[in-house]
C-alpha cells in the first residue's frame, strides 16, 4: 500500500489546528518547530498520542518512510513556519 499524502495533510492538520482538545497538539507542534527532519520520529510519536486510528497511523508512517522530509515540510507548512 503507497502513502496517502492528501490523507496524512487533512490529519496533521486536524491534530495540529483543527481537532478540539487533541492530546499531543504541544508535542507534534514542539517536533515540528525544531527545523530538522531528524525528528521525524518525535512526530510520529506524538501523532500517537491524539491519534488512536490505526489506518492513519500507519499511513504516517508510510509517508515518513516513503519521504520524511517531505512529511516534516507539510507539517511545518500547516503550523505555518518555512520549510527546512
């Protein structure tokens, strides 16, 4: 199964911005403010907290394996920072 980027945008944007009260908004925020995708395991792993589906978990963490910079740059873009 490839990864679903236009999916894995509209969920770390609901965890990020959109989602009421999203256990690890803070986390995935903090993982996506350091500036290197290097913490690409941070944010998976603060994904898991406000996240208990499993189909979008694992296509998390298909996107990170198919291009993690990539995933990390979407998620800066959606917190509204420049890509690293």
């Amino acid at each position: 199964m490839s990864a679903n980027w236009k999916s894995v945008k509209d969920d770390l944007d609901w965890s990020l911005n959109q989602g009421q009260d999203v256990k690890g908004r803070a986390e995935l925020r903090e993982a996506f403010s350091k500036g290197d995708a290097k913490e690409i395991g941070h944010v998976i792993e603060a994904f898991k907290m406000g996240q208990r589906d499993s189909h979008k978990l694992a296509n998390l963490a298909r996107c990170a394996q198919e291009d993690d910079k990539r995933l990390y740059n979407i998620g800066r873009k959606l917190i509204e920072l420049k890509s690293s």
